[in-house]
C-alpha cells in the first residue's frame, strides 16, 4: 500500500494535493482526515487541514482451475514463503523557514499588503525575518503590537517543523532599533522620575523582549531595581526606588 499525508487551506484541497501526487483519482484511494484545520481571523491563527491518502490494493485476477492435491499443498507454501506485505510512507518534507515566509506574505495580502519581500537569516538557535514593504506602518501597528503579534505567530509557524526549538525575530525596516533606543531613553527618565517621588513607577504591557531593553539598561543603577508583573500577553514592568 501506499500512503501520503497532505496539507491544504481546507480539507479538499489537501485532499486534491495528495491525489495529483500520487497520481490517482479518488475511486482508488481511502481518505481518513487527521485535522480538518482552522481559518483563524485575519490569518492569525490559522492551522492547516491534514488528510492522510492511502492507495487501495486492487484485486488481482484469479482463473479457476483444478488443482491437484500435491499442487494445493505446493501453492499454499509459496504464498505463505512470498506473501510479504509492504506498505510505502511518502512523507512530505516542509522547510520551516520557507513555510512561515509563505505564511507572512500570506497575512500581508489579506492586510492589503501585495510588495512585502522577506530576507531570513539564521543564528543558532535564532531566526531573524527582515521585512520590506512599502506599507511598513500596517505591519508595526501601533507601538509595534502588530509586528510582536506577527512575531507570536511566525514563532508557532516555524516550530510546527523543526526537531530543535527555534527563536524568531521579526523586523520592519530599522524599527527595532528605533524602539530599542526609544526603550532605553523611557527607562531613564521613568527611573529618574521613580527615585525623584520615591514612589514606583509601572510601565505599560510589553513583550519579553522588550522588558529585557529595560532591564538592561537600568542594571547598573543602584538607586532602584526592576521586576516584572503579571503573565504574557499583559506582563509588565515595574521601576521601584531602593
């Protein structure tokens, strides 16, 4: 027999991808649905529909004859020497970097974004996605909540296919940079403003990433320290004079 697991937008498209490759119409094969997938909004979300094929065995011809005593007793050996049933897996191999790039350009058109290029690079453990559109502003969002949102997803996406843990980085132009520096400026005036009222001060919700900018910046200062509250998505930071 022979089997295929297939992906698609929905399940009769996975199901039409497994039968042009194997090259069979559906009379010649048995279905069975592992994952009838879902939309999601917007793209975000989305879980891909899987089906696995199986091939039927066809029936081979038989002709009726006679068959001796000694002949029945010779037949019955060979089938049972030769009867070896072997079943052939086709696994469908999908690169992890190559999908989530799809899967981003996928979410940048139902955002109305037809020019957006990727440009990955990995490092280890990382994987940085550069972006480039001109309709940057709609992939940032506001105080880069779209881009950390597309982030969350890309990292779900490319972790779906690899054996080892993979860490994903998305960037839009230089705005990580921009951000980082405008991070590390909050955290000074915030820390300034935390010894001078010797009250603390709470920041707003941000990524891990992000409240690790702040950490940093303010890990030489002795006048305070820094902790984080709450659980993800609404974690956030906390600047509290010593």
């Amino acid at each position: 027999m022979t089997t295929v697991t297939q992906n698609g937008s929905t399940v009769e498209e996975a199901i039409e991808k497994a039968l042009q490759q194997l090259n069979v119409s559906r009379d010649e094969v048995e279905i069975e649905v592992l994952s009838e997938g879902r939309k999601g909004f917007l793209g975000f979300g989305v879980r891909q529909a899987e089906v696995k094929i199986t091939v039927k065995e066809q029936p081979v011809p038989v002709e009726e004859v006679e068959l001796s005593q000694k002949d029945e007793i010779e037949t019955f050996t060979d089938v049972k020497e030769n009867d070896v049933d072997v079943e052939t897996v086709v696994e469908v191999q999908v690169d992890p970097i190559m999908n989530t790039e799809q899967y981003l350009t996928n979410i940048a058109k139902k955002m109305g974004i037809d020019d957006l290029k990727i440009v990955h690079e990995l490092d280890g453990k990382y994987v940085h996605f550069q972006l480039e559109s001109d309709k940057a502003a709609l992939l940032i969002g506001k105080r880069g909540q779209t881009l950390n949102a597309l982030q969350q997803l890309a990292q779900l996406i490319t972790n779906q296919h690899t054996d080892q843990f993979k860490v994903v980085r998305l960037n839009v132009g230089d705005y990580r940079e921009r951000r980082e520096q405008s991070l590390a400026n909050l955290a000074d005036r915030m820390a300034d403003r935390a010894v001078q009222t010797g009250r603390k001060v709470q920041l707003e919700p941000m990524p891990a990433y992000e409240r690790k900018v702040i950490h940093h910046t303010l890990s030489n200062r002795l006048d305070i320290e820094t902790y984080s509250e709450g659980s993800d998505p609404h974690r956030y930071l906390v600047i509290e004079p010593m």
